[in-house]
C-alpha cells in the first residue's frame, strides 16, 4: 500500500491549486451577491483553464481530455471542492461520463463540442412525482415510424438555463419497468421543449435549477444514446462516478478548506485574552473536523481504488456519497459556532459553505437510499467491511 502522489499529480494538484485561488475566489462573493456569473467572466476563465489544459481533465485522452485513472479524478474533484460549483462547470467543465457510450454520429454532434466546451449539457432525470424513485419515471418516449414521440416534465435540473442540451431519461417500454427505461439527447431548441421555471435554492447560486416541458418532441434513432432499455443501468453505471467525484470528492475538499478556515480563525480570535484554539472544547470541534475530513478522504480513495481495480464499485460509492457528504455538513456546522456570530453573517463566506453543504446529502440520492444499498449489499454478501481480506475473498 503506498500513499505517495505521483510527481505528476502533484504538479497538477498545485497548478489547479493556484487557478482557484487566483482566478475563482476572486468572483465567488461576487457571483454571491449578484446571483450569476458574468457571461464575460465565464468566457474569461473558460479560456484561461482550456489554455493550461484544465478543461474538461475527466474525459479519456483519446477524446481530448487528460486520461486521468479515477483516483486521480478524484484527487483533482477534492480540489474543485474549494470553490463553487458553477465556477467549477464554467472553467473545468461538466462532461457527463455516459456520454462516453455515444455512438460516432452522437460523439460529433454532442460529445466532443462538449469537450470542446463549445457545448453543455444536463442531465434530466428527476420529476416532480419521481425523485429518489428514479425507475417511476413518467416521461414518455412513444416509438414512431420515424423515431420517437417525447412528452412529459422534468425539475431540479441543475445549470438547465445555460445548457444547450438535455441528456433525458424516459420511458420506451412501460411493462418492462426499470428495463424499459432509456436516455436521449434532446437539443433545447428542439420543437416542443419549454423551459419552465428556475427554482430558487437555498444555496447554489450563481447557477439554475430548472423545470423542463416535453410535448410531443420529435426525436429519431439518432438521439438514442446506448441500447433501447437500458437507461437505468446506463443510470446507475456511470452516474456512480459522477457522484463520487461531483459529491464525495468535491465535499472532501469543501470540508477540508472549512477546516483550514476554522483553524486560521481559531488562531486569531482572542476572547478571554486567549485564542479560541486554546479552549479545549474549541479544540475538540477542530480534531473531530480533523478526523472527519481524513476519514472520508481514505474512503474516497479506496472507492477510487476500487473503480480503478474494475471491481464491484456500487457500495463504495455509497459509502463515500453518505460520509463524505455528512462529514462536510458537520465540519461547515462546527465552522458556523467557531466563528460564532460572524459565521451566521453573510460578511464572511462560512454561512454560504454552510447552505451549500445542505444538498450534498440530498442529490445524486439522499443518504437513506444509500444506506439502504450498503445495508442490502452487506446483508447480501455477508461482506466484513473492515476487514482488508473480506470474507469469500476478493470479488
Ligand atoms: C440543487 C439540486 C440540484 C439537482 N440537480 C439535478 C439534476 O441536474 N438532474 C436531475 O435529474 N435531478 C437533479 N436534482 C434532483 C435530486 O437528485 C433529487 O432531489 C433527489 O434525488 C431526491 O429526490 P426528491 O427531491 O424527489 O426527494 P424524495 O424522493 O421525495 O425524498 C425525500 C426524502 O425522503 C426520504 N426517502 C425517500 N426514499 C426513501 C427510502 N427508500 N428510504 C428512506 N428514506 C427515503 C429521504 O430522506 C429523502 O431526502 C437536483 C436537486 C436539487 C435540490
């Protein structure tokens, strides 16, 4: 087992390192205040980021990105956990890994304009009526003689104002449940595509979450993205990725710059002619911090490890989305009471942190429903988690 970084990843660590520290932080309050980004300032990092080769990095190298293994995504994603989320779609990129299994036609006209970052897309698969249950899906997709009919609403879809296209799930075979369900790349400006409103989060901005009408939108073949049916595993394959990096990876470096805030305040904050840090129950909340933030990096890692080893990825993956996600929830609510009330003030960006932690243990699914996978997989495999040669083997 070795914990080293490669000269390599280190060199890029440091590189992405400085761009959110000169470039990013700079415009976080003020997208903050104003509630978007400058279209100009987004082109202005875009073209800043693509420049020094940091667009798009979790792509394969012979799709223009950085080839990088999943840990290595991972050791890049912590970093963009230091910024926002919308400063991170507008100068790194959000290619969505099930795009990798678009087809030649598909690869030209969606997948490598994205890559390009000529292109955006989200991916639209929750509905009013089907959130954590995404198989119960009532967007329809009738087969046509030329292609498909797709009718039915989408919400919560995040960036939607800005993207140009939708990767959508839906419904092609209503008997054959979650086998029935299949994804399409539908442009925004297609014929019967209405965007409905944008919901206003309780954090998150500087982005959109947006409502999505499909009547009667004509698609053909060529919209379908992988097999007829397979849409839900398409879902939860490749999906599994996107949630370790975008909410495990991305929380382990939110939890980790909290802290790093939380320990420079405790430092120099004096009452009672001491600093903070000298209070041992100030010291306490620190080493919890401490401990929670280490603790869901090993698992990252080792979720990472097991993606690389192409073993049975799922129950890592939940376990990182669960921890991860709770570990920076509770670091962002020690940092609140460290800073007492200047962390209640909106002078300082620790009450931001603390609003835009709230959701990670919410999409991508809530904790409960991966509780339940890690619950249902060890009572499955009678798997002894602690242990580093689990019982039966390795799978
Ligand atoms: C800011 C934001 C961005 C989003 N971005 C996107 C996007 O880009 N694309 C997209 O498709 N979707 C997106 N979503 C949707 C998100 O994935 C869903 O909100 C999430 O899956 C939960 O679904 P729901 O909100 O309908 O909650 P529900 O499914 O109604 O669940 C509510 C709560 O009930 C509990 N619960 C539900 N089922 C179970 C169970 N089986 N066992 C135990 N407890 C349970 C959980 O505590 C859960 O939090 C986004 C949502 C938000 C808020």
């Amino acid at each position: 087992m070795n914990f080293a970084v490669s000269d390599e990843m280190e060199a890029l660590i440091s590189t992405i390192r400085r761009f959110i520290a000169t470039e990013l932080k700079p415009l976080e309050q003020e997208v903050e205040d104003k509630g978007y980004l400058e279209p100009t300032k987004a082109k202005e990092i875009f073209q800043k980021s693509k420049a020094l080769g940091l667009y798009a990095m979790n792509v394969p190298e012979h799709l223009g990105g950085a080839g990088l293994t999943a840990l290595e995504t991972m050791m890049m994603e912590e970093q963009f956990g230091h910024t926002t989320d919308i400063l991170v779609r507008r100068a790194f990129g959000n290619v969505y890994e099930v795009l990798f299994g678009a087809n030649e036609l598909q690869t030209q006209r969606w997948l490598l304009p994205t890559v390009q970052g000529e292109r955006t897309g989200s991916i639209a698969i929750t509905e009013p009526e089907a959130g954590s249950d995404a198989a119960a899906i009532q967007t329809r997709a009738l087969k046509t003689p030329t292609g498909w009919l797709l009718s039915g609403r989408k919400h919560f879809i995040s960036d939607g104002l800005y993207s140009d296209y939708f990767i959508v799930s839906a419904v092609t075979d209503p008997s054959a449940g979650s086998r029935g369900i299949s994804l399409f790349l539908v442009d925004k400006d297609y014929p019967g595509v209405t965007v409905g409103k944008d919901q206003m989060m309780m954090g998150l901005r500087g982005t959109s979450h947006i409502e999505l009408f499909f009547d009667e939108v004509a698609l053909t073949d060529d919209n379908l993205l992988g097999e007829e049916g397979s849409g839900f595993k398409q879902i939860l394959t490749t999906l599994g990725r996107v949630r370790l990096a975008q909410v495990g990876a991305r929380s382990v470096g939110k939890a980790s710059h909290i802290l790093d805030l939380m320990i420079e305040y405790a430092g120099n904050r004096y009452q009672f002619k001491k600093p903070l840090g000298e209070f041992q129950m100030v010291q306490q909340m620190i080493a919890d911090s401490v401990i929670d933030v280490n603790a869901a990096r090993a698992l990252l890692y080792r979720a990472a490890w097991e993606v690389d080893s192409d073993r049975e990825d799922r129950d890592w993956i939940s376990m990182v989305k669960v921890h991860a996600a709770e570990a920076a929830n509770r670091v962002a609510d020690r940092a609140v009471q460290i800073f007492g009330g200047m962390g209640y003030c909106k002078e300082l960006s620790i009450e931001r942190y603390y609003r835009d932690v709230r959701i990670s243990r919410i999409y991508d699914g809530a904790s409960e429903i991966h509780r339940s996978v890690i619950a249902k997989d060890a009572m499955k495999s009678g798997r002894a988690l602690f242990d580093s040669m689990p019982i039966g083997g390795w799978r």
